[in-house]
C-alpha cells in the first residue's frame, strides 16, 4: 500500500491514500479496488483504474486512459472482453472491440483502446498496451514492455528486461503523434501511446511472489 495520485486535464483531480475513489466527469469509467488504495478519474472517453498496492500515478486528458496494478481484475466498457488466471496476478481490460490477457502466473497487463488485443504472460511482469490495429505481446518471464499505437506488431521475449515500441514512429522523447517509451534494469517499464491515450504503469517486479519492490516510472 502507499499514496496513489491520479490526475486528469480536464478537470477531474483526486489524490487519496489508502482510499478507494472514483470520479468521472463524462463517458465510461470503471474503477475497482481488490485492496488498498484505488482511483480512476477520467473527463471523456472510456477509463480504467485499478491498483492492488503501491504507490502509482496515472494520468489522462482524452481519449482511454488506462492504469492497472497487480490483482486478477476484468473489466470492460464495450464489446466483448476476456480476462483469465490460473495463478498470480492478471489483469484485462478493453474499451472497445475485443481484448484477451492471460496470465498463469505473475503480474499481467494487457490493455487496448481499440482494436483487436491478444497478451499473455506465464510469469514476471508483462505489460502490453495498443492504441490500434492487431496487436500481440508474450512474455515467459522476466520484465517485458510492448506498445503499439498502429498496425499489426508482434512481439515476444524469453527472459530479462525487454523494451520494444512500434508505431507512427519511435521516439526516445514524449510527443502526441508519436510513441514514447522508457524502461529500467529493474524490469519496471512505462508506456504512452499516442494521440488521446495516457498511460503510466507503475510494475509490481516480483522476485520469488513473496517480497516484492515497487518502482513507479512516471511519463
């Protein structure tokens, strides 16, 4: 657990601790909570929070925005979305068309705004976000980052800490048309894609399930 502050530029701000909150301004929300502290504020389009522990910033001015902590959670605002685990921590969630993230163990995340979205993870920390267009990320262990804001990618990685970004182009810097990504040794790794979607991931890196470290990255 810690402080968890999520912020939107619309308008819509909230910062709690150890509290569960949500607040919308207009368009879907959805925001649920297994434990600890939790927020979703979002002004339009479709938005997703949802964190188990840890400290963790999510913020989004348009369009879906998405953040998710740890915690076997499924949610979806639109069309049809699948979400299973077997073991550990997994996460799915889809704003529209259709989205599936499996997980056996780990921590898992699989988001997508539209579009069809296929992630899984059989263990470590996997995060795989799309913005458009067919997308597909695994990952068997160890820290993975894959985001695609365009067009059909595949990406998949063994071991150890991966980073790999496809797009409109790729970009070492943030800017709205492009894509922007950044990862660290330790296996935490963020993620924005684009044109309306925000998104800032804040990666549980486990090392035996038990003791975990939290690092947050923040775009």
């Amino acid at each position: 657990s810690a402080a968890t502050l999520s912020t939107s530029s619309s308008g819509a701000t909230l910062s709690n601790s150890n509290a569960a909150i949500s607040t919308c301004s207009s368009g879907a929300t959805l925001s649920t909570s297994s434990s600890g502290e939790s927020l979703s504020p979002t002004s339009s389009g479709a938005t997703l929070s949802t964190q188990d522990s840890g400290a963790s910033l999510s913020t989004s001015n348009s369009g879906a925005s998405l953040f998710t902590s740890s915690t076997a959670i499924s949610t979806s605002s639109s069309v049809a979305t699948l979400s299973t685990s077997s073991y550990g921590e997994s996460t799915s969630v889809s704003s529209s068309s259709a989205s599936l993230s499996t997980s056996s163990s780990g921590e898992s995340l699989s988001t997508s705004s539209s579009g069809a979205t296929l992630s899984t993870s059989s263990s470590g920390a996997s995060l795989s976000t799309s913005s458009s267009g067919a997308t597909l990320s695994t990952s068997s262990s160890g820290a993975t980052l894959f985001t695609s804001s365009s067009g059909a990618t595949l990406f998949s990685s063994s071991s150890g800490a991966t980073l790999f970004t496809s797009g409109s182009g790729e970009s070492s810097s943030t800017s709205s048309p492009t894509l922007s990504t950044s990862s660290s040794d330790s296996g935490a790794s963020l993620s924005t894609s684009s044109p309306g979607a925000s998104i800032s991931t804040s990666v549980l890196q486990t090392n035996d399930f038990k003791d975990r470290q939290i690092q947050n990255i923040i775009i």
